[in-house]
C-alpha cells in the first residue's frame, strides 16, 4: 500500500502528526535551510487513473489529500464525491470545472522554427478553470480543507481567511475557488494591477488590499503583506510551495496527464520548457516527471529548461551558482553565462557530487536565491516574481536532468506571443506564451536538434476590457 508524507527538503522535517494545515515545514523561519515541505510516495505511484474527465478524480490516488482522507477513514466514493460538489461549485462561479487539457504536436509552431523530424508540442491551459493553470494549485489546497472538515479536524475557532499576493492569473484562480466554496479571500496587489482583473476580483468578492512597494525595502510588496497576514492567522491560499507546500500536489496533474498523453500518443518529449516566475509550475512539473518516471511511464526524463525574462531572472542566478560549484568541484570549470556547453558536462560528473550539491544549496538558501535588486519589468509580467520561491525543486529538476535555464530577450516575447497568436488556436498572453520564447531562444542558438520533439505550457488565457 503506498503511503503519502510531508517532508522538509531543506531540513527534512515533518509536520505534527494530526495537524489540520501542514503547510509549511514546523522549521519554517530558523536557521539558512530552504524549509519546503515535498511530498514523498512511498512506495512510487503507478499512475493509474480511471479515465475521468476532472484530473483531480482521475489522478486522486496521487494526491496527498486522498491519501490524509482515506486514512481518517473516508471511503474512496465519499472522497471522489468530495471532489465532485467542489467541482460542480466552481463550474457554477466559472462556467466550468476541471477537465483534462489539450496536448497537441503545433504544425504552424514546428515549421516556423524549421523542425524536421521533430515538433513543438503543446499543452494547452488557457481552456482551464480561469483561465490558466493556477486553479489546478489552488483547488488542490480548498481540496484538502475540505477534507478536514469533513473529518471533523477543523480548529474550534472556525474557517481562518485565506490570503494571496498575486495581481493576474493566481489571484483570479484563488477567487473562483474561494467563492466556490464560500470562503473569505484577502488579495494582496500592486497599485498598477490590470483594471480588467481588479474588475473580475471584485465581482468575485475577494478582499482587495493595495501594496506600494518603500524605499529601500527590498522583495515584493504584496508578498511582504502577505506574509504579515499568514503570520496573523491567515491561510495561505498561494501558488508558492515555500508556504503552502500542498499547492503543489494539484499542480502535479497538469504534468500527470502531459506524460499519460505524450505515451498514448508513442511521442515522449525530450525537452520541456515552462515559464518561470514563483516556480511552482516547474516545481509541479519536476515532481510529476519524476514520479512518472519512478512509476515507469517514462523510461526517461526529459532535459528540463527554466524561462525566464532578461528583465529579471533570479532562477537562473541561483543555477549559475550551483553549476559553478559542481563544475569546480569536479574539476571541469566552464563558463556558467554558455548554458548550454555548462549542462554538456552534467554527463561527466558524478551523480553523488550533484546531489551532494543539491543538500549543500538546500541547506544555504541564501547563497543562492535572493530578491532581484531592481524592480523587474517585462512584457511578461506574469513571471515577474522578485524571487523564485519554489527554486530548489526546479534547480533540481535541471542539474538531475542535464537541462539548464534560459533568459529570453523582450524581442523573443514578442515574437513568440505574435507565433502563438498567428499560428494556432491557443489565446494566450505574452506571460502564458514564454515558456515557448524559450524554445525559440534556443533554436536561435543551435541548441536543440531538429528531430528533437519539444514540450511547453500555454497558460494564461488572453484578458480583455468588456
């Protein structure tokens, strides 16, 4: 029987038995660690679903909170009814519920950037509850509140609100969801936040509080009253798994089925390209591959490849450090700034110095990821976190799998979105479309075969004013 724990990477805590939040590791706050709480199967997943429309159903043998109600005696029916109510919930508020989304091979993308035997393959989320992928993180913690309370492990004190930082596609999300299912949502944005997603938020009954960034304070303001509300006894209802690692177990199904897809279809990628901005995206994605892969479904990883803008890109300062270290160590130095000729060279060193690695950075956070010293600014302002929050997951992800990050240009945004917009269905905003300026950085460079088959996420559904 396979069981579901919380465990610290940083200091391999875990949270106290019983506790109805375990969100973030009980070390949280102390020391240089990167406490983030991880899920661990034990034994691996098998992956197997039962072919239902809602990813939530047909993945919910690998979601932690399946595994917290069938252990305090929830009968799998009850549990997948659970779901279903929350579900026909948010359809009522957004139109629509979870549904598994399209994966296809782009023709239009694959001949536009001269692949041969190879493609450019899609996995479409602006279809998805709000608009984009960050309900899936969202509607995985309402899951697990509602699991407690229908286990009767609520606080006596009744419901916490839940809070966000977010101005766009996670703020839209975490209202939908919240409304959803009647809960109190407090929003932390910017003075500049888009009107047409201020407009619906309000509409949405979220809690509006506005956050002007101070002189000489450093990191995102939003961020930084989000977490001064978490500490007065809010739930952080975020897609940063630093503070709610659960937000990663819903966004694990996004790569559940990206792999149950790539096999039915006999073309698995060999790269993968996601959109950084928090991480916890690529930090789903990471984790999802990696099961599946333990699960056997992938007989492979692919190369995994962090996007991120040239006007910020804390992810790939912390990757240049960690390389940098590894490849002295292992008395191979190379320039960190040529990615691609750095990766190349993960083939020559020992695995056991990389995870070595790995625990040195997990247990020295600072060393490797701080807030940008600027204010960042790109027309993909959807992954413009000042940090990246889930960044040790996906700094993982790349060192284990030969991958590394790239920073596209504003010029590479561009070009991608006007792509994306000409050459297929997907209506996705610049931010939604930069995991593929990714794809398109590095086919500008030479870097990647053309008989290679390519994964990127579309997210991000294209907000216009009523």
């Amino acid at each position: 029987m396979t069981t579901s724990r919380l465990v610290c990477s940083g200091c391999g805590a875990e949270p106290r038995p019983g506790d109805a939040y375990p969100f973030r590791c009980p070390n949280a706050g102390t020391g240089s660690a990167d406490h983030v709480l991880v899920r661990r199967l034990e034994p691996a997943g098998s992956l197997a679903d039962d072919g239902a429309e809602n990813p939530f159903l047909r993945f919910r043998g690998m979601m932690h909170s399946w595994h917290v109600a069938r252990a305090g005696g929830m009968s799998d029916e009850d549990y997948a009814e659970l779901v279903r109510r929350l579900d026909d919930a948010v359809a009522r508020v957004d139109g629509h519920g979870f549904h598994v989304t399209p994966y296809t091979r782009e023709s239009g993308l694959s001949g536009e950037l001269a692949f041969g035997a190879g493609a450019v393959w899609v996995k479409d989320e602006t279809g998805n509850v709000s608009g984009s992928h960050k309900a899936r993180h969202l509607f995985g913690i309402m899951v697990h509140l509602e699991v407690v309370k229908a286990l009767g492990r609520q606080p006596a004190s009744g419901e916490p609100p839940l809070a966000i930082a977010s101005c766009g596609n996670a703020a839209l999300a975490a209202a939908v969801v919240a409304r959803a299912a009647e809960r109190k949502l407090r929003v932390f944005i910017p003075p500049d936040a888009d009107n047409v997603v201020v407009t619906r938020l309000t509409a949405l009954g979220a809690e509006l509080n506005v956050c002007h960034r101070q002189p000489g304070v450093a990191g995102d303001p939003c961020y930084l009253r989000f977490k001064e509300a978490v500490a007065a006894g809010a739930l952080p209802f975020s897609c940063q798994g630093s503070d709610n690692g659960l937000t990663i177990d819903g966004g694990r199904t996004l790569g559940y089925e990206l792999v149950k897809s790539a096999r039915a279809l006999g073309v698995l990628p060999d790269r993968v390209f996601v959109q950084v901005g928090g991480g916890a995206l690529a930090s789903s994605m990471v984790q999802a591959l990696e099961e599946a892969h333990a699960a056997g479904v992938l007989t492979a990883l692919p190369r995994f490849h962090a996007v991120q803008t040239e006007g910020g890109h804390p992810m790939v300062r912390a990757w240049r450090r960690a390389s940098a270290r590894i490849l002295e160590r292992s008395g191979r130095p190379a320039p960190v700034e040529d990615a691609e000729r750095a990766a190349a060279l993960w083939a020559t060193v020992p695995p056991a110095l990389v995870e070595e690695e790995l625990r040195y950075a997990a247990a020295h956070r600072a060393e490797f990821m701080w807030a940008w010293e600027q204010e960042p600014r790109s027309m993909a302002h959807g992954i413009l976190d000042d940090e990246t929050y889930d960044w040790l997951a996906v700094l993982r992800g790349m060192l284990r799998t030969g991958g590394h990050p790239v920073v596209v240009t504003e010029a590479q945004l561009k070009r991608a979105h006007d792509l994306v917009q000409q050459l297929t269905h997907v209506d996705a905003d610049p931010t939604g479309c930069s995991g593929f300026a990714g794809v398109l950085a590095e086919r500008e460079r030479g870097t990647i075969a053309t008989d290679q088959h390519v994964a990127v996420v579309l997210s991000g559904v294209t907000r216009r004013a009523a």
